[in-house]
C-alpha cells in the first residue's frame, strides 16, 4: 500500500491541513492546555437554584422584595429528635451556645425553644382545650404530686399508689369522691404504665407535659423535635458558598452526639444550604465518575469500530481537544456552569465522537477499496463534510432554540451546547485528520490489513446476505409493526407527567433529605409553607382569619401567632392551677434507693393493683380492662427485674428512678414558674421571633403551611390556587418550586417546538426534497414515540434533569437519518447496503457510543443525573431501532427520487 502522496494535489482545508499536520495539531493542543488553565481559573459554578430563574418573572420580583424586606433565609436547620424530651433540649442549647459563639462562620443562631418567652409564655400559647385538660389531669394527680415532691423516688410512688387503692377497695361506698378518686387512681396507673413500658426503649425521662397533656399535644411533640436555625457566613471562593459552615456544624454535632448524656438524641442537618450543598457535591462526583467511565466505554466501543489502536487515538485526542476547547469557549461566553449545564462533559463525549466516528470509517472503507492513506483520508472528509455539518446544525440548532426562551438555565445551556457542537465539527475538520496523517507512517502492515478487514466487515458474505433479507428484506411489515407501535406510545405520551419534587432529583438516603421531609410533614416545624404579607396587624388578622378557613391550610404562623388569643380564660385555667398546686413544694432529687425494702414494696403494689381491679371488676367498671393493662406491663417489668437479678437489676432500678424522676423537682418548678403567666402583648414577643416576621419596614409576614403534602404538581396546585385566591402575591419555597418548574416545563416544550421546526426546514434545505424531508423526520418521531413509551413502562417521569434529553434526541435522531439518507441518495446501492456500508456502522456505533456516555450516568446516586442517563438510553435504544429498521424500510418503499 502506498503510504506516501504528493500533499500539494490537495486543496481546500484538507490540502493546508496535509501539507501542515504539525502545525495543525500543535495549535490544537496548545488551544486545549490554554483552554483548559483558563477553565480551571475563571469557571464558575452556580448552586443556587434561582440562579437558573428568569430575573423578571412576577414571582422572581416578589421573592426578592421579600428578601429585602425580611433579610436572607437560607438557613441551615438542624433538626433534634429525642423521646428524652430534656435531652433534646440540653442538645439544642449546647449546640446553639456553642455556634454563636463562631461569629466568623455564623452570622446568626437561633433555638425558639430555648427562648426565655416560651418558658414563661408556653401555656399560654396551648390551645384553651389542652389548658383545661392539663389542669383536669394535674388535679387528678395533685395528692401524688405532693408526695413525690417532698421525697421523689420510686417507693415514694408505689407506696403512695398502694395506699390510696387499699383505701378505695376498702370503701364500702360509692360516692362522688369515690368516683373522683378512682379516677385518679386510673390515670396514675395509665401514666405509670406508659413510664414502665417505654423503659429501656430509649426514653430517657419523666415529662410532665408528655404525661399531663398526652404524648400527642402539639407542646410534646414540639419539645421532641427541636429545631435550632443557623444562618452561615457565605464564602464565595467555595464551590458553595456555605461549604465551610456546613461541615463546623456538622462537626460540632457529631462531637455533642459522642457524650453519653445524649445518647437517645438522634441529630440531622437540612435546609437551602444543605441540599443546594449535597446536591451539587453528588452530582459534582457522581458526573466525574461517569465522565472517566464514559472515556474508557467510548475508547473500547472505537477499539471495536476501528480494530486498531492508531485510528482509536486519533480520535481520541480530536475528542479531548473538542472538550477542553468547548470548556473555554463556555468559560469565555458564559463564564459559569449550573446544574443543568454540569452534564456538559458528558453530552460532548457523545456527540463530539460522532463526527470523528463517520470519518474514520469511511476512511477504513476506501482503504479496503484499495485507495491511498492520503486519498482515503480525503475521501472520508469529503463525503462526509455535508452530511457532518448538516447533522451538527440540527442538533446545534435544536440547543441554540433554548435561547429564546426566558429560562435562564435553560438558556445557557442552549448557548454553552451550540457553540461545543461548533468547536467539535471544526476539531473533525482539522485536528483528526491532521493526526490521521501524522500517524501514517507508523502503521504497520497488520494494522492496516486488520482496518481493511473492519472496513468490509459488513460487505455482502453469504451469512450477512442472509442477515440482510431477515432484517430489509420485509419493509411493509417492519413499517406495518413500527406504526402500531408508535399508535400504542400515543397513550403513555398523553399520560406523560413531569415531576415537581426536587427532592425526587437527590441521593437516596440522604440525610438532608429525610429530615426535609420531616419537616415538611411536621404540623409545628413545619419547614414549607407559602408566604404572605400584611402592611397592618389589622390586615394579618384577616389574612390568617381567611387562609385559616381554606381547605388546603393547616394553619398560619406569624408574629400574632405569639399573641395568645382567649387570654382571658386561659389566665382564669392557670391560675386555679396555681391553688392546685400550691402544697407542692419540691425538694432536690437525691437517689435514696432502699433496696432491700424495694420487694416488699413492689409486692404489696401489685397486689393493691390485683384487689383494685377485682373490685373494678365487681362494679362492672369498664376502667377494669385498663387496670389489666397495666398490670400485664407490671408483670413484664418485675420479670424483667427478677431475670437481671443476679447481674443488674440494681443498674436498672437506679435507671428507672432516674430516668423518671431526677428532673421531677426541676419540672415543677419550671411548671410552677409557667403558671405565673401574665398577659402578652405584641411588644413582648422578643427580637429574635420579631425580626422573622415583621421586615425592615414593618410589613408583617404570614407564615402559610399546607394541610396535606404538597410534593406533587396537583396538590401544590390545590394549595397555591386556593391561597392565591385570599393574597394574589403569596411567595415562598411551594411558589418558587411551582413556578420554576412550569416555566422550566413550559420553556423545553417551546424550545422543543421550535427545535422541531428549525430540524424541518436544515432538512428541506439539505435535501432539496419534501418527500426526504418527512422521511428525515421518521427517525425522530419514531424514537421520542417510542422513548416516552419505554419510560412510561418503566415508570420514570420527565423531571427538571432528564429533560435535557428532548432536544439531544432530536439532534442525534434527525443527525443519523441524514448520514443514512445523504449517502443513499448521492452513491449507488439499496438502503440495505447503506445501513451495511461504513455509514451504517458509523450510524450505529455513534448510537453505541452516545448511549455509553449517557448510559455511564446511570452509576449516579444522584436521582436527577441517574434519570438522565436512563431516558437516554431509552432513547437510543428506539433511535437505534429506527435507523438499523425502521429508515431502511422506509427509505425501501419511497426509492431514489430527486425531488
């Protein structure tokens, strides 16, 4: 084989480019180093997600009104759980000491429930029917209150209790103080029941709160969840500008969760910052480790295309050159990627190789035929240069057609893609051929035989004759079961929905997000609601009046939410509290465990406890089946005791007394101090609560949250409609995640529109033809008809991520169909031998590759990124199917025309 040609016969580009592979190559490298420096200084990375949003949008221009008027509050919340309701408190204020303390991290801290208002406010606060049931039960347990106040231990209790049940069992009447006292008796022994049996599940201690209001009332569960607030100090060096803040934090709590006295708190970290922070480190990780698995899937699928190791890098460096150019280009132009944008690598990785793939086979093909290295090198530009630069001008302007919607994400995007595909034609053009040149003399003679036989690696054997009359040789039935199948799709396309969750786009599993959730789902934390404003207190009482009677509203937190209403009666409640209670008098706890008088104690309880209920049982009282609850949990608590007997039962009565009882005297004094409540006004509610809900200029600020989730598209509807209706203007987390997402939605439909018709007329103006105009669209249609079918199957919807997908199957799909249609048009040969030719192959190895770049992003834990790759190779695999099938058949049944 000749290895060696007269450069100088060449023109054009290829002819400077023979006659200069050095200087060609050499510029092209430095271009991707100096790009690449360039990158690496001034690239951007924006985490924000209304960073992505149009600036003027209505919603755009009240939520920064509203971030004027109240300040930043994209705060990082740390949620504390603990059944210990005192550890869960104790956690809080240590934490929110501690990082107040760090005025460089943290410009502000704050712990509602650790404020001196509450303390002193609480009950206030409760609704008027849990005050008076609080007062019902602590006077249903004054007498044993009094008793454990003056001695507080566990044989104060049970002695307590077994006197009182010999007294009633003993009475011979049934009067209304024996009625009063059995009542008493009964709730005593519920309480006392719920103590014993949640012993060594992680209930750390006695409450009084949990056990005169009930488990259940909104002060329980308030105090279980605390909830402490930190607003970082942005750095905007870092990635994300909360990075440092995060990890203090985080560090702070593992070191508090290390103490023994916390061991039943369980802690975790959520908010803006936190997901913005998680979301962009996953996916940031995630898209580096698809990046090199999609590299090495790429370079063996073009081992596999190319049989030779040569061609293979050839292409390879051509592909590196385009990215890292690409990268400096959008550095240049935009200056800062997004999380829409991140997945830039990747896309050019797939399409960049494309170009690089039709060329070096048809190339390998002409040397098959016998043509010289230079010749051949020539031809596979030549016949390809049209069909390459039409293909990228489809897909360039399916992307370039986001820049006319008002999606600032979406935009970029389309700008930042455009101007690669132009960088990664014009690298085909001049890079790969000038090292396909320079790596002319050192080819050997094996490797280029192997090239050749991979060039005629479909000509027509008799076994691939055979594969050709199974897979062309019936084009109405391939185009017969192709149109049933897209009628099929018609109906999981009208059943496509798109997914409005952004917690849907996250890691599974990750912290941020469970607790985000919680919040959410949480009735006093809750941490997604929509926002309202009221120039006067006159108008937020109406405000909340009327939001507070939707049905979709759970309720309205604002600054008069700290303004007890029905004061009046509450006072009345708490001070025939203050006469109840005022013959307790605590002493400090000391642990006076008598053990050996603790059997005889016990044993006498239970059986006061067995003559009770037999006397319940007597009179028929359905107390009776309580009282044989709890007895049944007595029984399981002293086995308990009498199994650990020889080995810790002293540990576990030292436990349950403390647990139970060593914050008892603390309790009541602070309940003691609560019912001196006096009434509040406005100008009591503290600073710290004032400035969240009423702004620089005295607007207030009402706090909506949802009866029910709001996560899917149709119940935030429900919810934003029906608030709409009482304040047109409401703003907050729902309406920006609504919002965004529909204009997100709405602007990839129009782009794709326009996309479509940009596709339809490059097609006319590259074919000249309307009849291979239409048949340059099967390709198209086809795949996204039967993508949206395989997704439907599969059960994945189109979210905020995967929707890059449309306008890359629109590009990819239209591009094979014109390297298909192009060559069946301008060389002699049926579609058969074109889908056999080197197009054919190039056809199906673009698909391959293209599949493996998108493909590798389904190693992602990041959901958003895992989907992107998933509906991409659900689209290549239908668009793989309709160029191998579908256009053949088609291309069979329409024949070579002209017009």
């Amino acid at each position: 084989m000749q290895h060696t040609n007269d450069r100088k016969r060449f023109t054009g580009l290829f002819g400077f480019v023979a006659r200069h592979p050095r200087l060609v190559l050499g510029v092209s490298l430095l271009l991707a180093a100096l790009s690449v420096l360039y990158t690496w200084q001034e690239m951007r990375f924006l985490t924000g997600r209304d960073d992505l949003m149009p600036k003027n949008a209505p919603f755009q221009q009240d939520y920064r009104a509203n971030r004027a008027e109240f300040g930043d509050r994209e705060e990082i919340v740390v949620v504390i759980e603990s059944d210990d309701q005192a550890g869960a408190s104790a956690f809080a204020e240590r934490l929110a000491a501690d990082l107040s303390a760090d005025r460089t991290r943290f410009r502000d801290v704050f712990h509602p429930n650790g404020l001196p208002f509450f303390r002193e406010h609480g009950l206030l606060l409760l609704p008027l029917n849990e005050l008076r049931s609080l007062r019902e039960n602590l006077a249903l347990a004054e007498p044993v209150l009094k008793d454990l106040a003056a001695a507080p231990s566990v044989q104060t209790l049970f002695t307590h209790l077994t006197t009182r049940m010999d007294v009633y069992t003993a009475a011979a009447d049934s009067s209304a103080g024996h009625d009063r006292e059995r009542a008493g008796l009964v709730f005593m022994l519920d309480k006392l029941g719920g103590g014993i049996a949640s012993f060594g599940g992680g209930k750390g201690s006695f409450s009084l709160e949990e056990v005169f209001l009930g488990g259940d009332s909104a002060l329980a569960r308030a105090q279980r969840m605390q909830i402490v607030t930190v607003r970082p100090v942005r750095d905007a060096a870092s990635f994300v500008p909360a990075e440092e803040a995060i990890r203090v934090v985080r560090a702070r709590v593992a070191e508090l969760k290390a103490l023994p006295e916390f061991a039943g708190v369980t802690v975790g970290l959520t908010g803006t910052p936190v997901l913005e922070y998680e979301e962009m480190a996953t996916s940031e990780r995630d898209i580096t480790l698809a990046t090199g698995l999609s590299l090495a899937l790429t370079v063996v699928l073009l081992l596999a295309a190319f049989r030779g190791v040569l061609n293979v890098a050839a292409a390879m460096v051509s592909l590196v050159v385009a990215i890292c150019v690409s990268f400096g280009v959008a550095t240049l132009v935009v200056g800062h990627l997004n999380i829409l944008s991140m997945v830039f690598a990747i896309m050019l990785i797939g399409i960049g190789i494309e170009y690089g793939i039709q060329v070096v086979l048809r190339y390998q093909e002409e040397l098959g035929l016998g043509a010289a290295e230079l010749d051949a090198v020539n031809t596979g530009l030549g016949r390809n240069m049209l069909a390459i630069v039409m293909a990228a001008a489809t897909t360039a302007a399916a992307f370039f057609t986001f820049t006319f919607t008002d999606f600032r994400g979406i935009a970029e995007l389309g700008i930042i893609a455009s101007l690669g595909i132009a960088v990664c034609v014009a690298v085909t053009f001049t890079t790969l051929p000038a090292a396909l040149v320079l790596l002319v003399p050192l080819r050997k003679t094996r490797e280029a035989e192997r090239e050749m036989r991979a060039a005629s690696l479909l000509r027509r054997s008799p076994r691939f004759a055979r594969l050709e009359a199974f897979l062309f040789g019936h084009p109405r039935i391939i185009v017969g079961i192709t149109v049933l199948l897209c009628l099929a799709s018609l109906y999981p396309l009208a059943d496509t929905r798109f997914d409005y969750n952004l917690l849907n786009l996250q890691a599974r599993g990750l912290e941020s997000v469970e607790y985000a959730y919680k919040l959410m789902r949480s009735r006093e934390n809750a941490g997604y609601f929509a926002e309202v404003t009221a120039a006067t207190p006159a108008e937020a009482r109406m405000l909340t009046a009327r939001l507070e009677q939707l049905p979709t509203v759970d309720h309205v937190v604002s600054l008069l939410t700290f303004v007890p209403d029905d004061q009046d009666a509450k006072l009345r409640e708490l001070a025939a509290l203050r006469e109840e209670l005022a013959d307790v008098k605590p002493v400090p706890y000391e642990e006076d465990l008598r053990v050996m008088e603790l059997p005889t104690v016990f044993e006498k309880f239970r059986t006061s406890v067995e003559r009770f209920k037999g006397r319940l049982d007597a009179e028929k009282r359905p107390e009776a089946a309580r009282v044989g609850a709890f007895l049944a949990t007595l029984d399981r608590f002293f086995a308990t005791l009498e199994k650990e007997k020889d080995r810790n039962a002293l540990g576990m009565l030292r436990d349950f007394q403390g647990g139970m009882l060593a914050s008892f005297p603390e309790q009541i004094q602070q309940l003691t101090a609560s019912l001196a409540a006096r009434p509040v006004t406005e100008a009591d509610v503290p600073p710290q609560l004032r400035e969240r809900f009423v702004g620089k200029n005295g607007t207030y600020l009402l706090q909506v949250a949802p009866r029910q989730e709001i996560f899917e598209r149709e119940p935030l509807k429900r919810f934003l409609d029906q608030v709409r209706s009482v304040a047109p203007r409401a703003n907050g987390e729902p309406v920006m995640v609504y919002e965004s997402m529909t204009i997100m939605r709405d602007a990839y439909l129009r782009a794709f529109v326009y996309a479509f018709g940009a596709i339809v007329l490059i097609l006319f103006i590259t074919f000249r033809s309307l009849v291979y105009t239409l048949v340059g669209l099967v390709p198209l249609v086809v795949g996204m008809l039967l993508m949206v079918g395989g997704m439907w199957l599969a059960g994945i919807p189109f979210n905020s991520a995967n929707i890059i997908v449309l306008p890359l199957i629109l590009g990819i799909a239209v591009d094979s169909g014109i390297y298909i249609i192009n060559r069946f048009r301008r060389e002699e040969g049926d579609a058969a031998s074109v889908i056999m030719s080197s197009t054919g192959l190039g056809v199906i190895y673009n698909t391959l590759t293209i599949m493996a770049s998108f493909g590798a992003l389904m190693v992602a834990r990041h959901q958003g990124v895992f989907s992107i790759g998933a509906v991409m190779s659900l689209g290549m695999v239908a668009c793989q199917a309709a160029f191998i099938l579908v256009l053949p058949a088609v291309l069979t049944l329409v024949g070579k025309r002209s017009g």
